[in-house]
C-alpha cells in the first residue's frame, strides 16, 4: 500500500485507497448509527527537550556538521573570484569576511534562529512542516496549492543539496592531502569516491551505535576552528575590523558586478542552516539556539577572521588558507579531522534526506519505498535503501563530473539559495496568519530575507552553464516525479469510487443475502469508509464467502508530524462482528497495521493476528478511451507504480497473511 496524499484542506486528513495507495481527504463523519469510540490519551505532549551538556553534544554532532565545514571552502572561494581579476588587496579581504559574518548574522542567527525556529508544528521542523501550517492557515483554496508547490520545490531543491553536501564536503576534505603532500594530487578524486561509497554502504546500520562519537569530535572541531582562527587575529588584531557592516558596504559599492559574483561563493558560508530548523524536533529549539549562539557562531567567525588575517600577511596562503591557519605540525591531524567532520557532515544531510522523504512519501507526493527502522526505540531513525542508493550514485556522478571543490560549488549554491527562498514564502504566511503579524511586520521581514535571498539566488543563477544546471535540473524532474503520481493516485481514486458500492446499501442487503459466513478475520483496507473495498466485491464475486469477522481499516495521514494519542484509533460497529477502524499517523510516524489491530484488544474487538487475513486489490491500469494524463505522463506513473514498495511492507504486514485480487482500472 502506498501513502495518502496530502491536505486537501486545513486540517483535513488523507487515506490510502483500497489497494493501499493515496486518496483524497474524506469526511470522518459515521455514515451510520453506532457509535464511534476514540482510544488513547486527551492530547499528545512532547518531551521536553534539556539544555543539558549531552544535548548540546548531540546538536554539535548532527546540527552543524554542514555549517561547521564551510570554512574549509567558502573563504577561498569567494576570495578567489576578486584575486582571478587583479591582486587581492587587504581592504578587499576584510570585506569579503564582514560580507560573510553578517551572513551568518542575518540568515542563519536572525532568520532561522530567532525567527523561523518560532514556527514548529507539534515540536517539528522542516520545510514540510512549515509547509503545513501554512496550508492550514491559508484563507483560499488556490493559496493552499501554490503554498504546496512551494513546499514541494524546496523539498527537491533540499534532496538536490543532501546529494552535493557529501561530495562538495568530502572532496573539498580530501584536497587537503595536496597542501601536505603534492604528489598525492591525482589520487583526490579516487580516495573521495572511496570515502563516499563507505559512507553511504554503513547507512542500513543506521546513527545509532556511531552517533555517541559525533558530538565529541565536533566539539574538538570546533573548538580547533575558534583557537587556530583566534592565534592569528593575535598576530594581525586589526582583521577585526571586519566585523563592522561598513567593509561590506564599501566592497559591494566599489566593485558592483563583481561583488555580485562573489555573493554566489558568499552563500557557501550559510550552507547547512535549513538543518537547525529541519532537525528541531528531535533536539528541540534551546538547545539548537544555545549551541548556535555561543559555541558554533563564535567559532566559525574566529576561523574566518583568523583565515583573512592570514591572507593579508601572507597572500601566498590563499592557496588553502584554511589548512595552512595552523603550524606544519598540525596539518596532516587536521585532514584527518576534517574528513571525520565532513563525513559526519554529509550523515546529517543523508539522515535528513531520509525524514524528509518520507514525510514527502506519506503526504502522498512520491509511491511507496522500503522503509527500514535502524532503532527499535527511536521512531525517527530509519534508513531507505533506494534513496540511499539515488543519493550515492548522485553523489558519485558529481565528484567525477566536476572534479574539485570549487568547480562543484557552482552547483551547491542554487540549492541553498533556492530552499532559502521557499522557506521565506512560507514563513511569511505562517507568520501572518498564524502568529497574527500586521501586515506590514511580515512584508518587511520575511520581505526583506526574501529579497536578501533572492539576491544570492541571483547570484549563483550565473553559475548556471558551469554546474548550477545540477540542482536546476533535478528540481524540475522530481517536481514532475511528484505532481504526476500525485495526479495519476487521484485519477485511480476518482474512479474506484465510481465503481464502489455505498457502505450503507451494502449493510442493507447483508441481512437478507445468502453469502456464506465462514471462521477466521478479514481485514479491508479502503480508503473511503463511507465505500465497500472493490477487493471484497471481488472476493464476494469470485468465492461467494464473507468471513465471521470483517474489520474495515481506513488509513489516514494528518497533515502534521505526529498524530494526537487521543485521536489515534476510532472504533466503529457498523454490524454484528462487522467492523470499521479509522488509524491517523501524522506525516513523520509509519503505520503498523497488525501491531494498530492488536491494540485494539483492549476494547474488545477479537482479532487474532496470526490467524487475519488481508486482502488488498492489485491495480492493472490502462489507458481509458479518454485519458487525462498524457502519453509520456502515463508512462512515468506506470513506471513509479511498478517501482512502489509492496503494500504488505510498506504498512509492515505479514506476507504469508495477504490476499490480493486483481483489478483492472482504465484512466
């Protein structure tokens, strides 16, 4: 069965069809008399998340792995586009650093950390999220779908930077081996692929057993960033200057153009910042916000000031500035460290990748995908082996394409940049509508970021023929990926429930039909509970028996991350021994069906799971003599369906216990 597509409405919730794939939303109103009993707890409550050391050494490992290793590359390539023209001059490098620090300040410290981070829905973060609530809060209709194309586009424009993250991270981390050892210049590209293909081969064992080393080793690197940044700012104070807006100013007005460019390398520098909001749930706002502001900032802005001082005593070290800031001595142990940091890096932007395409799997935007969990404690620690292999070979195919860091950071920035400016449109109308900011409070905020981000979307748009084209194309693709399997469940929809029979008419006729009861436990899926499930039609048409105990189970997704426990089960009897189960998941949670149905023993529903059989309809789609998708439309949804992850998985059914009936569709 696949996932349930998403939010028709605010609020409204979605359900997989009979054959366990998206439907529309549908009205949770019994159709009949009895009456329909909740299980579970008044409300769902959060954890509360502790500032605690061991917090903030979890948010340092997973957090900002990716901002943490900008330094490696942002500096020097934003530099590099001002030295290719004439000799850097001193007064250029503290611009370039003041045009970097207020980056930091003004994206990732003002808008994601003080104010995107406001916007959690149910303690969860993320484009998705944020996706929801402005959906939910949206006054019309039309606004509701654009905000959802919005969020869609800023979800692939997030896979494509979860794909350049571990080879721009990786590869950049590797090229340090030619500070120390020149020789070693041809085996850069060998060893990175290397390291990729590891890194992505030990993902099915998932964070876990590894993620009690990651918060450490980035302390120790960070903490390595602010002492070898602030040695140098000792030698040479007066880079400190940089820290005053002025230098930016005057390095944007008396270079004009070119300083346009260089905001195209500027932006590497806040790579990584949709990650303090995307992983808000599960460390929680304070400590991502405590970690930010008095540990990662100060470092960060110490080895930038410290890289410039550098550069402006010796402007032979823009070679790498970032491996030459520490002694000799140092730099063979800072490759070292540099390549766990990047790895860790790209493992957050991997597991990140993993969430989000889930929740794009369960709004019902993407077909069914194996999902393994790697946790049996933690719900959020999962692993799908086909993304994984899509963000591999990508993530290859990228290295080889462009070959160094600085050609491939071409295509990282439209990416960034790209999910920056979703995010800023969302915001906007959370921030209205939600949290109730006048009009013009919101314009001139989220305005403002917009334009800001627009600006450095502009600027790496010009990269577009050397590289940007990557994340460009990739977007478009899965947009396309995404709308048409969208389109195409909801055409299959629309035509099943043409041909189902109303639940009503069939209770009706139960009575006095001569349909044979025999022993055992069958369970429907429908998507609709007010339809009887084509499979028992089918079932009925073909064997002409109806088992002594028939559960009618809707699944619904919510359009927020986790369901409310006091909402989670609705239990109603419809007839003697004739059942109908609502289960509701929120768009982060993965159904299990059997382990949902035995809950219920509590309330006395008699469900053996050994014993139920399943029965599930198995789609043969064709072309109807009018169809309403286009040739080369239809032929990418044939092709997702066949692709799609088998029901009996995807809702962690057992095997051996499915009955499937075909069905043939015409759309």
């Amino acid at each position: 069965m696949t996932q349930p597509t998403g939010p028709s409405a605010p609020g409204s919730p979605t359900t997989p069809d009979g054959a366990g794939h998206p439907a529309t939303a549908v009205d949770n109103k019994a159709t009949t008399a009895p009456k329909i009993t909740e299980y579970g707890a008044d409300q769902h409550e959060h954890a509360a998340n502790p500032v605690g050391f061991a917090a903030l050494l979890g948010v340092l490992g997973v957090v900002f792995g990716d901002i943490g290793t900008s330094p490696i590359y942002a500096l020097r390539s934003t530099i590099m586009v001002v030295s290719q023209h004439h000799r850097i001059e001193p007064w250029e490098v503290l611009g370039v650093l003041s045009l970097i620090i207020w980056s930091l300040l003004l994206i990732v410290t003002v808008k994601y950390v003080i104010l995107i981070m406001r916007a959690d829905h149910n303690g969860e973060g993320g484009i998705i999220s944020l996706m929801s609530l402005a959906q939910r809060v949206a006054p019309s209709n039309r606004l509701r779908i654009a905000l959802g194309m919005v969020g869609i586009g800023g979800a692939c424009l997030f896979f494509g930077d979860g794909m350049i993250t571990p080879a721009i991270s990786v590869l950049s981390a590797v090229e340090g081996l030619e500070v120390s050892f020149p020789a070693a210049r041809d085996l850069v590209i060998p060893i990175a692929l290397m390291v990729l293909v590891g890194l992505f081969s030990v993902q099915c064992y998932g964070t876990g057993k590894v993620g009690t080393i990651f918060g450490p080793i980035m302390l120790v690197w960070f903490s390595l960033l602010g002492i070898l940044g602030g040695l140098q700012i000792l030698h040479h104070p007066a880079v400190l200057l940089a820290i005053s807006p002025t230098y930016a100013v005057q390095f944007i007005v008396y270079h004009g153009w070119l300083s346009f460019i260089a905001l195209g390398s500027v932006v590497l520098s806040v790579t990584g910042a949709e990650a303090l909001y995307a992983d808000m749930g599960h460390f929680g706002r304070q400590p991502i916000r405590y970690a930010w502001l008095f540990c990662v900032l100060p470092c960060l802005a110490l080895n930038y000031l410290g890289q410039g001082a550098l550069i402006i005593s010796d402007p032979k070290a823009l070679a790498n500035p970032f491996f030459l800031l520490g002694p000799h001595w140092l730099q063979v142990p800072m490759i070292i460290l540099s390549t766990f940091a990047t790895v860790i890096a790209s493992q957050a932007g991997i597991s990140g990748g993993f969430s989000l395409c889930r929740q794009i799997i369960q709004l019902g935007y993407l077909p069914r995908m194996r999902v393994t969990h790697t946790n049996a404690e933690e719900e959020g620690q999962i692993y799908l082996p086909e993304f994984n292999r899509f963000l591999m070979v990508g993530a290859l195919l990228l290295v080889l394409a462009f070959r160094s860091s600085d050609a491939l950071a071409s295509a990282y920035g439209i990416a960034v940049t790209g999910t920056f400016m979703c995010t800023c449109v969302l915001a906007m109308v959370v921030f209205r509508r939600l949290y109730h900011w006048s009009r013009a409070a919101s314009i001139a905020t989220f305005g403002g970021f917009f334009l800001l981000d627009t600006t450095f979307f502009a600027s790496n748009a010009l990269k577009i023929p050397q590289g940007g084209w990557v994340p460009v194309l990739l977007g478009i693709v899965l947009t396309l990926m995404m709308t048409t399997w969208k389109k195409g469940r909801q055409l299959i929809m629309n035509r099943q429930k043409q041909d189902s029979m109303p639940m009503n008419s069939f209770l009706a006729r139960l009575p006095q039909s001569r349909i044979i009861r025999v022993p055992g436990t069958a369970v429907y899926m429908t998507g609709n509970p007010d339809f009887v499930p084509a499979c028992l039609l089918h079932n009925l048409k073909h064997n002409k028996v109806l088992h002594d105990h028939v559960l009618f189970v809707t699944v619904q997704t919510l359009d927020q991350p986790e369901a409310d426990h006091g909402h989670r089960v609705a239990l109603q009897e419809l007839a003697p021994d004739i059942y109908r189960i609502i289960l509701r998941y929120g768009f982060m949670e993965m159904p299990n069906l059997p382990r949902a149905l035995e809950d219920l023993k509590a309330s006395g529903l008699d469900f053996d799971a050994l014993q139920a059989s399943y029965f599930t309809s198995r789609e043969l789609l064709v072309r109807s003599s009018v169809p309403k998708l286009s040739r080369w439309r239809m032929s990418l949804f044939l092709f997702m369906a066949r692709n799609a992850t088998p029901a009996t998985e995807f809702f962690r059914i057992p095997p051996d216990r499915v009955v499937e009936l075909g069905v043939r569709l015409a759309i």
